[in-house]
C-alpha cells in the first residue's frame, strides 16, 4: 500500500496544511506499519535457506519491503520462514519455536519440501508440509522457490496483512488470552507423536490387533 | 575414465591366510575378511601396507542370501587406488561386527550410522546410538524388509504414477492417513520421550571429573543448535563446558536426514540425478559429477570428450562460488555480519547465471547425464563464463584478499588458533581443505584422478600450519588455482558431442560396485553404489565430505573457548543437506 492510499481522500484538508496533516483510519495505519517492518526468524533448514540469503543480498534485496531484518531469536520475530524439508527430527524443535513468537504471527511454506513434502514426500523421517503442525499463511512453489519466487509470497504476505483489521485480530480478542495459536509440542517416539491425535493413534493401531486376532 | 584400479597388486590372502579371501563376485573387487580377525587385519592394512586413510565405512543388507556385510574402503593418502576390505555376517539379530574404532577413529561416526540405519551392532564401540534418527525409532530403516509408511513398491516407477486416472494419494493407503507407522498396541500416552538426551548427556558424562581435594567443579552442558544463527543450518552441538573453555562435545544430526539413501534404492539410476543435487546444495554440479562418475564406473562406459571437458567447467565454477561463500560465511561466524556475504553473493548470482543459462536452474542444476551432460553449452553462456573467468573473478579475488588477508581482526582472530594437526586429520577421515591446511597435499584431483584433470596444470594446494589463518588463505588459493583450471579448460574444450550415450530414461547397469569419488569443494564426496543388474540400485550410499569431516569436530574444539566453536564449525565448511542427508 503506497501513501497516498493511505489517506482518505473524501475528507477535505485545508490547502495550507496539506503537506502536514493525512487523515487515514486506524487499520490504514496499523497494517501499513506492521506489513512494511515484517521480521523473519533467521532459521535455515535446507536448500530453501541459500535462495533465502540470496533473497536477502544486493540483487533482490529483501530490504526493499521492510523484510531485512533477521531475528535469531524467535521472541523478536513476526514470520517464520519455513525454508526446507521438515523432519521429524526437526518438527518438535520447529513448533517450539512456534509458540515462543508473539502474536501476531505468520508462517511462510517456502517451496516444494515445507508445502507438501516435495520430491522427499515418501522418506520415513519426512513431515509432508509443515501444515499438519502450523498455520500457513502462504505458500510458496518452487524447488527451490528462486528469489523473485519468495518475494512474490512475501508481498502475498503483505496483501494478507493490509486485509486484517484491529477489531477482528486474534491477538487483541480478550477471550484468547494470548495462547489461541498454542501448538502441543510433537514427541518422538517410535514415531512421530502429534499430541492431538493420540486417541487416534491409539484405537487405530489397538482396533487393527483386534482385528488380527479375531 | 581409469576403470576401478586394481587392488589385487596388495596380496592380503598371502599376508593372512584362511583369514582373508579375495572377492569372486564378478565386478566386486577386494577382500573379504573373517569377523573375529577383523582388527588384526585392518591393523595390519593400517601400518604394513600404509593405507593410512579410511574413507568410508557402510553395510549393505544382502536380504535374499541372508547376510549383510560392511564394507570398507581405506587409502592412502601419498594417492593412488585404494583397498575394498569386507566383512560378512549372517543376517540373524544382533548382526555384530567388531568396531574399528580403535584402528580407524574416522569411522566413528560412520559406524553409529550403520548401527542406526542398518541395526549392524559395532561391538566395542564406545558410543553405540543412533545418529540420524532418534534413540528410540522403530526399526533399521534401511533394511530391505523394512518399509516406511508411503510404501508402495520395492522400485520406481510406481504403478500408481502411470496416468490411468487411477491415482490413489499416499497419505489414503496409510491406516493414519500421514506418513506415520506404529507397532501394534502402541500407547501414545505411555511413551516417555526422554530417553533419548538422557543417553547423549550421560556419553558427555565422562567429562564431569572430581578434582582430587574432593572438589567439584560444576561443568555444565549447552546446547548449541538446532536453531542457531552460526550453525550452518540444523546442526547441533552438545558442548560439555568447563568454565568457558569446551571439556566435551558431540555433534547431533539428523535433523536435515531426508532418507536419501533408502529414497535413492527406490528410485532408477536417473531418477537419482536430482536427488544428489540436494545433498551439497552449494554444488549441485560437483554432486552430478561425482554420482555419474560412480554410475559410470559400473556402466563402465566412456564419457565423451567435450562434456568431459564441460563437467570440469562446472564443477570449478562450483568450487569457486563456494570458496567465496565460505569465506563470506566464515566473517559472519566472526562477527562481521552480511557485508562480506554480500560481496560473496553477488559474484555467486552471476555463476548461477551460467548455470541457469546452461542447465535451466540456479541451484538444483541436473544437469550431467550418464556419459556426458544433458544439453550443450552454447554460445552466450560461453562467453559470459569467458568473461567472469578471465575479466573478473581473479580480480574479485584479489580484491577480497585485499579487504580480508591483512586485516588486523581478522589476523589476530584467526592465527594461531588452532584446527586441525596432520596426523589427527588424517586419523579422523578429514578430507578437502581443512587436510590440505594442515600440511597433507591430498587433493583426489591429483591423488586419485577421475575425469579429465590429468590434462590440466595446477598446484595442490597446502599450508603448513593448520590454524585458522591457513584454512581461510587455503580456500582462496584454490580459487586461484580452480581459475587456472578453468581458464585451460576453456582454451581446450574441443567441438563434438555432449553425451555418448543415447539419450535413455533407463541405463543398462550391470551386476556390480562401485566406489565413484571425487574432490568436492568441502573434501572427499563419494557414492557407493551395488547393482543387481535391476533398473535400480540395490545399494546406493553417498559418503558425504561433511559427515566424516565432523568426526573430528571434538577432537577440534576441546581445550578451545566456546567463542571459537563457532568459527571450528565455520572452518569445516559443513551443510547440512549433504550431511544428514
């Protein structure tokens, strides 16, 4: 969003304060600041992770959008950029960091591997898309995804935000009490363990011995 | 290409009779070695017959005839062809080899990957556990009578991709509809999850010593990784501390392990091709290399000349653009955050336009075929290498050099701080640069030639002392000399041909193994492949520079500050994807 969509232009400025006073609504500015100072999690997990710092030098430039800043603490960022195969070995440590972000936040699938499991789908130690676990904002084909690939999600990214308003965000809404997007922390077990589903786990794999012995 | 030089020359039947017997598998080369005598006969390769460097360390799961076996490739480090020695045993649980630990230090970790993904059992090593899963997962992925969730068939293609409008996804074939298996009965609720750290910090216990007038200095355990700025991706590091000097370490990976090995006897020989570009992520090029060179020498067939000559391009670009991001990484680990980087990035944006241009990806390349490469280069590309070559990069060079190799930091952070000795290196299975800076000059393009570097005049490079000045100054005199080969290569590549082969979506590959190596910019990268004379591989292992280099990665760090662990890491120039796989 540029500045002169920033402003309302129904409501008349005086000629002589023109250049001094801009008359918006509260979203308008609220969501201009937070979309133009996006700060990712600087956490590489695999291929995805070298487009990014190629993103981020002199030929693409992430700075352009706001989006130079890389947190190596999860406590300082907005985004987590997902950028690689996610393990199961990885998925506990991933979705801790997760849950240590503040709101607001967002999560970007960075090619093929985070979106879905990609060419490594059918590995044993392979999550098929960081979805199962998080909220994914936007996703991001490719693989991997080149720079220009990335920025395009990034100014999706940017689109989400400009939609948000301060009345409906989660992370303001009294009821939620500042846990709405708590993620129970994956276990590894003889597999992975996703908390959520261990009834499920349980009487499938208790339902099939049954089964078996009858 | 010289074919598998002969080991038959070094006679160990002789030396050990009714011990070791010769290998009569057609295409097998080597010796098979009796279990019990396994020590005393490496031993014996070590010191009599001076193979002082033992490279790689797998099984292979042998599941019709019963057996598995370890094999074992030892060289020297003067150069010239190796030793294949193997040992066999019947495929009954507990499978038990005796460790070589105490001979070969270097297959230390190598062994605990075999133990993870094999359930071969080292006995006498000292820290026997899983490596790349975690302690705790349900079986030895990589046997053949194992299946992952997602199975479908034993070989690709499978059935299920022919486009028949019968296409059933993965995740419905699977009784939890994701990529998850359980053993029966199985308890979620009951599982208690940490079994695991507890085994990794009591093999750091041997650290905590009490002191002999009964005090005890508390030690503590940190834990550097898997989300660290400095660790080059998903590395970890359990970094027992005595103050703020390192008392202990041991690396943990396997948080990038994307079951590269058990995906590629699955796939057809080609359909590995893009699968090896993402191990080295940096080199995809020198990946494709050193996998055609291993298929090849099974396939045992010529490459032709100009793709020869195309290939050695690639891969020293590849090198060049590695060196220069290393050395833009390693000021980062120092401290001197992105403007380094960014001098690095910006010359290796313009050789990943060549190789967009020749191969129609930045990154993930695929573009060498067996027998040569997948499409020529033409004219533009051509000249946009002749003038990175000639016109910038040695330019480039020098001036990073000019910036980096007399600043006062950057000296009195870097000399003298110690890496690596000769000897040490040498006992780990340190291959690549960080070798070559402690004074050993093992380059496999010299030691071991493959491809067309023979033809090329070029120094190996080394440095004496083996701190952390020489393994910065190492790399950028081996861009230097990558360009000499480049700028000869380019003089020479003749016209003809790019693929001796006709173009196939399957190889013939006949009944065999083979041991394709090369010099990758970060050591030695090495595929093992055993065929069957299937479509598919029926052991496919990457012995990955990374992997083996962290072996040493204790030795490198104890009696140093933990400050310094950064930039030790930073030296060994790992990645992850290659070392975890």
């Amino acid at each position: 969003m540029d500045n002169e969509k920033l402003s309302l232009p129904q409501y008349d400025i005086p000629d002589d304060i023109q250049n001094a006073v801009a008359i918006t609504t509260l979203d308008r500015l609220y969501n201009w600041g937070r979309r133009s100072s996006v700060w990712p999690l600087m956490f590489g997990l695999a291929c995805c992770a070298i487009e990014m710092i190629a993103a981020q030098a002199s030929r693409y430039d992430m700075a352009r959008f706001g989006m130079e800043v890389m947190r190596p603490t999860p406590r300082q960022a907005d985004l987590m950029l997902v950028s690689g195969t996610v393990t199961k070995k990885m998925v506990p440590a991933l979705v801790r960091l997760y849950n240590q972000m503040p709101e607001p936040k967002y999560v970007v699938a960075m090619g093929a591997c985070a979106s879905g499991g990609g060419p490594f789908k059918e590995g044993y130690n392979v999550v098929a898309g960081i979805d199962k676990f998080l909220p994914v904002d936007v996703y991001i084909p490719g693989c991997p995804p080149t720079p220009q690939a990335l920025i395009a999600g990034m100014i999706k990214l940017q689109e989400k935000i400009d939609k948000e308003s301060i009345r409906k965000v989660s992370w303001y809404n009294k009821k939620n009490k500042g846990d709405a997007n708590y993620v129970p922390v994956p276990i590894l077990g003889p597999d992975l363990i996703d908390p959520r589903r261990n009834a499920e786990i349980k009487s499938t794999y208790a339902a099939k011995a049954t089964q078996e012995s009858a | 290409m010289a074919a598998p030089a002969s080991t038959l020359t070094i006679d160990l039947v002789a030396r050990f009779p009714g011990i070791v017997t010769a290998e009569t598998r057609p295409n097998f080369a080597g010796f098979i070695v009796e279990k019990d005598a396994l020590v005393e006969v490496a031993t014996a390769i070590r010191d009599e017959f001076g193979f002082d460097l033992l490279t790689a360390v797998t099984g292979v799961d042998y599941h019709p005839e019963n057996k598995m076996e370890v094999v074992y490739h030892a060289y020297k480090t003067t150069g010239g062809p190796g030793l294949v020695f193997r040992v066999q045993v019947p495929r009954v649980d507990p499978v038990e080899v005796p460790s070589l630990i105490e001979v070969y230090p270097s297959a230390d970790l190598q062994e605990r990957e075999a133990w993870d993904l094999l359930g071969i059992k080292f006995t006498g090593h000292p820290d026997l556990r899983r490596i790349l899963m975690w302690e705790g997962y349900e079986g030895h992925p990589l046997r053949k009578d194992w299946q992952e969730p997602f199975y479908e068939e034993d070989f690709k293609p499978f059935k299920s991709r022919w486009p028949d409008g019968k296409h059933v996804s993965a995740e419905d074939k699977t009784p939890l509809k994701d990529n998850l298996k359980f053993p029966q009965d199985f308890d979620p609720e009951k599982w208690i999850p940490d079994e695991a750290d507890k085994l990794l910090y009591s093999s750091l216990e041997r650290y905590t010593v009490k002191s002999e007038d009964g005090m005890s200095t508390d030690r503590i355990v940190v834990n550097m990784g898997p989300q660290h700025p400095s660790t080059h991706g998903v590395f970890r590091a359990a970094i027992t501390l005595d103050g703020e000097t390192i008392a202990g370490l041991k690396p943990v990976v396997g948080y990038l392990h994307r079951n590269h090995d058990k995906i590629g006897e699955r796939n057809t020989y080609l359909q590995n091709m893009p699968f090896t570009d993402r191990l080295d992520y940096f080199n995809s090029m020198s990946n494709n290399l050193g996998y055609a060179i291993a298929v090849e020498k099974l396939m045992k067939i010529q490459v032709a000349e100009r793709a020869e000559y195309i290939r050695v391009i690639m891969a020293e670009l590849s090198r060049v653009q590695n060196h220069l991001v290393f050395v833009g990484m390693l000021l980062n680990d120092l401290g001197a955050m992105y403007t380094p980087a960014l001098y690095a990035f910006e010359e290796r944006e313009l050789i990943l336009d060549i190789f967009e241009e020749v191969s129609g990806a930045r990154m993930m390349c695929n573009y060498l075929r067996f027998g040569g490469v997948v499409r020529d280069i033409q004219p533009t590309a051509m000249q946009k290498i002749k003038n990175l070559v000639f016109d910038r990069l040695q330019a480039k060079t020098d001036e990073m050099e000019r910036f980096l190799s007399e600043n006062e930091v950057l000296v009195s952070r870097l000399k003298g701080v110690r890496v690596v000795d000769a000897e040490t290196a040498i006992k780990f299975g340190v291959t690549g640069p960080v070798l070559r800076a402690a004074g050993v000059p093992y380059d496999l393009r010299r030691a071991d030639p493959y491809s067309v570097y023979d033809r090329f005049d070029f120094d190996v490079c080394t440095r004496q002392n083996g701190d952390m000045m020489d393994n910065y100054l190492i790399r950028i005199d081996e861009i230097r000399q990558s360009l000499r080969i480049l700028e000869q290569a380019i003089k020479q590549i003749p016209e003809g041909p790019i693929n001796s082969q006709k173009p196939a979506y399957q190889v013939r590959v006949p009944a065999g193994e083979a041991y394709g190596r090369i010099e990758s910019p970060k050591g030695e990268l090495a595929f093992y492949l055993v065929s069957n004379g299937k479509p598919n591989p029926w052991r496919y292992h990457v012995r990955p520079a990374s992997f083996v280099n962290i072996t040493c990665l204790e030795q490198m760090c104890i009696g140093t500050k933990i400050a310094d662990f950064v930039a030790l890491l930073g030296m060994l120039d790992i990645v992850m994807g290659e070392l975890d796989r």
